[in-house]
C-alpha cells in the first residue's frame, strides 16, 4: 500500500507543477481583475485547474484499473483487487466531479465558493450550463461505475465501458465544442481521452498492482498491444484536434497555445521512445527478476511523463486557441461546419476526417491483417470483401456522403441504407470470426431479426428521431452505428460465411430476406408518397445546389427502393440455389 500511495503521489505531483507552469505561460490563471467587474476569486482561478487535474487522474486510473483487471488471466486473484481499486478510484472521480461543479458554477456566474454556497437556490443554474451538465452526467457515471465494481458476477468489461463512457462528456464542452468544424472537433476530443485514458491509467494500473504478480507475463503483452494502438490513436486524435484549432500553422510557435501544443507533441515522442524500450527490451522477458526491474524503472517513469502530459492537457483547455479556429468559423448555423454546394460529384470528392470514425474502421482493418498473416491460404475473394465493407463504410461516413447526410434526406437516406445492408454484407462475407479462430458465443435466431429490423425504420421516420438524429454528432453517431450493428446481426444470418451458434435452414434465411426487403419497400414507398420529412431541418440545412425538399424527398425513396434490391440480389440467387438442392435431396 505503501508504494502505491507513492507511485499515485508521484504522479499527482508532476502533474500539479506542469499544471501551475502551463497556468502561468498560457494566462489560463491569475490574470489580474478588471477594476468594476465581478470575480470569482484565486480560490476559483487556481482551485478549478487543479481540481480538473485531480478529476483526470481519478477517472483514468479508474479506467485503466478496470482494462487491467479485464487483461488478466482467468483464475487470477488480481481482477478482484483491481475491482475494488477501481470502486475507489470512482468515489474519488465523483468526489472531484461534484467539486469541479461547483468551482466552475463559481467561474461562470462569475462569484466566490463562499458566497455561491451561502445562496444554496444558486447552485441550481448549474442545471442549466452545458459545462456543468456535463459534470453532472459524468457525476451519475461514477455512482454506477462504483456501484457495477461490487457486482462480482458481472462481465468485467461492463463496468469498463461505463468508465469509458463517463469520460466523453467534456468533449462536448470547452474548446472543442467552439471549434470551427464543430463534430470534427468533438469527435477528435473523444478519441484522444478514450485512448490516453486506456493507456495511462492501464499503465498506471500494471504498475501498482501487477508489478510483482506471476501474472504480470501474461498481462503485459496483451496490454503493450493495446498501448501501441492507443498511441497511434492519441497522435492521430491529436494532430486532428491541432488541425481544427489552429487558424494557421505559424500559430504553433507565435501563440502561447501552439507553444504548448509543441511541448504535447514532445511529450508524446518521449512516450514513444518509453514504449520502444519497452517492447524490445521488457515485454517478452518480464519472467526474469532483472527485466522485471527493467519494467518497473521504465514504467515509472512513463507514468511521470504521462502525468506531466496531463497536466498539459489541463493547462492547454484553460489556455485561449489563437485566433480562426473558434466559433466566428462555424459558417452554416444549423450544422456547425461548411458544406460546399451540392453536386453528385461532391458525394465523392469532398472529404470530412472524422478522427474517432477513422481510428474506429482502422481498429477492423489491422486485425483483420493481423489474422491473414497467419492464415496465408485465406481466399482472396473474403479478403477483398471485407476490405470493400470498410472502405465504402468510410466513404459514406468521412466523405462527401457523411457531410451532406445531415442536410439532404436522400443522401442520409444512402448513409442508412449503405451502412444497414450493403457495408454489413460485405463485412460478413468477409468471415471475420472464422478467419479469427475463436467459439461464437453470441445467439442470433432470426425470428427475433425479423421482429427486430423493422422498428429503428419505424421510430426514424414516424416520430421525431430523424431530426433528432441529424441536429446533433453525437446522436447521428449513435443512429448509425445502430443501423450498422442491426444490419450486421442480419447480414451473419444471410452471408452464411461465419458459423452461427445453432445451424438455421434455408427457409429461415429466406423469411427473413423477405422482411429485410419488405422494410426497404415499404420505407421507399412512403417517402415517395408521404408530405416532406423532417421539412424544418432540411429546409435549414440544405446546401446550395440541393434539390426542392419534395425532390430530394422521392430521390430518398428511390435509393431505399433500389439500393437494397442490387445489393441483396446475390444472397437471394444463392438462398434459391440451396432451396433447389434441398428439394432434390429430398426426393
């Protein structure tokens, strides 16, 4: 106990100085009143940085002690300390969440803690800010996280996913949220946490818990794989995010923001060279006592290098970004980036890099490499499949089609539908989980599919989520990956290409191809008969160059007419191949 209170006072340590130091230099606090305007105070001015420094460090040891006990070896002791850690860790995220609420309620009125807590009525306008909404989600986060780390019987990749989710809430506030590409910003901010959160805080976790543990060989590999992938993810999500604040790139060295944005970079190559030593000198030989010592030194010190980071982080989000990259650069209103104006071209040509979006298909792309460099007879014709799903599953979602599927129905018509059968058909034919090697534990019946496909049609064009969907990032996000995940669970049963828990029979296949149809047609034909769809939104979002609402409406139709049809035509040539065989056998 005594070490770990250490290597965790270590870290807060480095963190706090880097803090105070990027404060300074960036003017993020103790900037001098204006005489006549109201002050929050010192207390509020450094005890708000600090206090957000503290909240960071809690919520990413809480993540990474919760991958660390998701990495060990089953039959291992350590999950259940991790657990209890993390359980820790979460009342202290909490404790500091509820902290940052009330510092920040103290900024933005703008009063002092004292006088902000004698009027008690007060505190409710935090209800009411973006900022402190935030805290207040990731507040109820933490109470189920700590909550999920007592539940012994549940998977451990539950709690897990709560954590992750828990630490996305600011990256709809801030800096990122006044972006002049606003999603693009929000979407690079969400990466960079989620993966500095896995690989600090697992680190971090390896290091107190796992440093003198038998299981320590076994853990380490498995968790040096996720480290390069989340390097590679920070510096991409990073790069990203400088790209989108920075209005030109001579405001790296001219600004106090670019200036600590070069000292980020640095810090993240110090990172890298720690995990090279580590990969060539301590992850495959962590068994010997010596390299073991090797371990420890090396990951002390790459913790203190990543505290150090934070502490950047925390200093970066108080320090103003130079000029032309906040909120004057939105350009259109209603989507919060730009659009040039339509052209059937422009579906192809225009480009939006969506960080979290790319680092999420590059995730499928390398494993999938990764299994053919041990399969090398794998058929080629698999290997083109699955390439093709994610390639086209990029093009609609960073490139033209992305962009303009917000503003046109008919475009986000061809988002949707691509995303639900053509991309899921291709990603299914590509045999992932046969190419994997490993047991499907997963049950899909297709009569729960059939029941199960139509609704998200239903509620996204007879009640209000379509324009819900597409006035916001993070719930277009969301209706997207759920069409994907639908068409994927759908796309299993009817590529045949994967093994299926329980053998299913033609028939099966071929009722529910008639529904997937059947959904498709009757979705197209609405929207070629009904009134305008979601009118309010597309007739404010729509760019130059799109057609009338009504056009653009029928356009819509047709593609979930057509689309489908082309694309599910060679699963029913192949179902009607296997009903003719069947009845042969059968005489």
């Amino acid at each position: 106990m005594r070490w770990k209170t250490v290597y965790a006072g270590f870290a807060v340590g480095v963190g706090v100085v880097v803090l105070v130091a990027v404060l300074r230099f960036g003017g993020g606090a103790g900037a001098p009143a204006i005489p006549g305007l109201p002050t929050a105070g010192p207390l509020t001015d450094w005890g708000l940085p600090l206090t957000r420094l503290i909240h960071v460090v809690c919520g990413v040891a809480c993540v990474g002690t919760l991958l660390a006990a998701l990495l060990a070896p089953a039959g291992s002791a350590e999950p259940a300390r991790c657990l209890r850690a993390a359980g820790w860790w979460a009342l202290g995220w909490a404790f500091t969440t509820l902290l940052s609420y009330v510092l920040t309620l103290s900024s933005f009125i703008p009063m002092p803690v004292a006088e902000l807590l004698a009027t008690p009525g007060r505190l409710n306008i935090g209800t009411l800010l973006p900022q402190t909404q935030a805290l207040l989600v990731t507040l109820g986060v933490t109470f189920v996280v700590a909550a999920a780390t007592f539940a012994r019987r549940l998977p451990r990749w539950i709690p897990l996913a709560i954590a992750v989710f828990g630490m996305l809430p600011p990256a709809y506030v801030g800096h990122a949220a006044s972006a002049a590409d606003h999603d693009l910003a929000v979407s690079a901010l969400m990466a960079h946490l989620v993966a500095a959160s896995l690989w600090a805080g697992g680190l971090g976790a390896l290091l107190i818990h796992f440093r003198r543990s038998a299981d320590l060989p076994v853990v380490l590999p498995r968790f040096s794989t996720i480290a390069l992938c989340c390097f590679a993810a920070v510096a991409f999500s990073g790069l990203a995010g400088a790209w989108i604040r920075l209005g030109a790139p001579a405001d790296l060295w001219r600004t106090p923001y670019g200036l600590l944005l070069l000292a980020k970079v640095a810090t993240l190559a110090v990172l890298g060279w720690f995990g090279w030593n580590h990969r060539r000198r301590t992850v495959m030989g962590v068994a010997d006592r010596g390299v073991r010592g090797t371990f420890v030194r090396l990951a002390a010190g790459e913790v203190g290098v990543m505290a150090a980071a934070m502490g950047l982080a925390v200093g970066l989000a108080r320090t103003p970004p130079p000029p032309g990259g906040e909120v004057a650069g939105h350009g259109d209103p209603v989507l919060e980036y730009d659009l040039a104006p339509f052209s059937p071209a422009a579906l192809i040509s225009e480009v939006r890099p969506d960080a979290l979006i790319i680092l999420l298909l590059a995730l499928p792309a390398a494993g999938y490499l990764a299994g053919l460099r041990r399969v090398p007879a794998w058929p080629s014709g698999r290997t083109f499949a699955w390439y093709a799903g994610l390639a086209l599953a990029a093009l609609v979602l960073v490139g033209g089609v992305g962009g303009y599927a917000r503003a046109m129905l008919s475009v986000q018509a061809l988002q949707h539908v691509v995303l639900a059968v053509v991309v899921p058909l291709l990603l299914c034919a590509g045999a992932p989980l046969t190419l994997a090697g490993r047991t499907v534990t997963a049950v899909t019946r297709p009569g729960v599919l059939m029941i199960a496909y139509p609704v998200p049609f239903l509620l996204l064009y007879a009640t209000g989520w379509l324009p819900w969907s597409l006035a916001g990032y993070a719930a277009h996000l969301v209706t997207g990956a759920l069409f994907l995940g639908l068409g994927l669970a759908v796309s299993w049963v009817l590529a045949d290409a994967d093994p299926l828990p329980v053998p299913f029979p033609w028939i099966a296949r071929v009722r529910l191809l008639a529904v997937v149809v059947g959904v498709h047609l009757v979705v197209g034909a609405y929207l070629l008969v009904e009134p305008p769809v979601a009118a309010d939104w597309f007739a404010a979002a729509a760019p130059p160059g799109a057609p009338a609402l009504l056009a653009d409406q029928r356009l819509a139709g047709a593609v979930y007419l057509l689309v489908p049809l082309l694309a599910l035509t060679p699963v029913a040539v192949r179902l009607a191949a296997q009903a003719r065989a069947s009845q042969m056998a059968s005489r």
